[in-house]
C-alpha cells in the first residue's frame, strides 16, 4: 500500500512537473514574441521619428536610441509652440500698429476733406 501511495504520489508530481514545464515552455514564448513586437515598435518609432537613422546601420535600435529620439522631438515641438506664440504676439502688435495707423490716416482723410 505504500508502494501504490509512492507511485501515486511520484505520478502526481510527474504531471505537475510536466504541466511546470509546458508552462514555462509558452511563458518563454510569450517573452520571446513580447521581445520581438518591441524590436519591431522601436524600428517603427524610428523610422517614423527619424528614417535615415532607423535600419541603416543594420543593428537594432535600442531603447536609448528611441528614448533620445523621442525626447528631441519632444523639445523640438516645445520650441515650436514657443516660436508661433512669440509670433502670434508678434502679429497682434502689428495688426493693433495697423489698426492705429488706419484710423490716423481716415482721421487725416475726414481733415483734409473739411479743409478743402
């Protein structure tokens, strides 16, 4: 009875060890696919964020790489909205200085006409 209880027990923790394994088996795959969507999303953000760079050395792009990349963008798009605020600003003044000078010259226009 024993022996049926040992052989019972050792066919037990055979089919966890096997179902163990198939586990590991599909977890193994998952990081491996998981590794390979994220080579292909990297690959992708470059090229969309710079296309000469991306692929052209033939080495994968790393996080670094993306990161940076990113992260220029990022500050070159800062700098962008700074630069069309300073002219927004830019462009108010010059329409109020027209607007002032507009109403000066029918100003002008409403005197020269009572002069003559």
């Amino acid at each position: 009875q024993a022996e049926e209880e040992l052989k019972a027990a050792w066919s037990q923790q055979a089919g966890q060890l096997r179902e163990m394994e198939h586990r590991e088996r599909l977890l193994r795959s998952d990081v491996q696919r998981a590794g390979e969507q994220l080579e292909c999303f990297k690959t992708q953000v470059m090229q969309v964020c710079s296309p000469s760079a991306a692929g052209s050395t033939g080495k994968p792009v790393t996080e670094q790489q993306v990161i940076e990349k990113v992260r220029q963008i990022s500050d070159e798009n800062q700098q962008s909205h700074e630069r069309e605020k300073s002219l927004q600003k830019e462009l108010s003044s010059r329409l109020a200085k027209e607007r002032e000078v507009s109403a000066n010259i029918e100003v002008f226009k409403s005197s020269l006409q009572k002069l003559q």
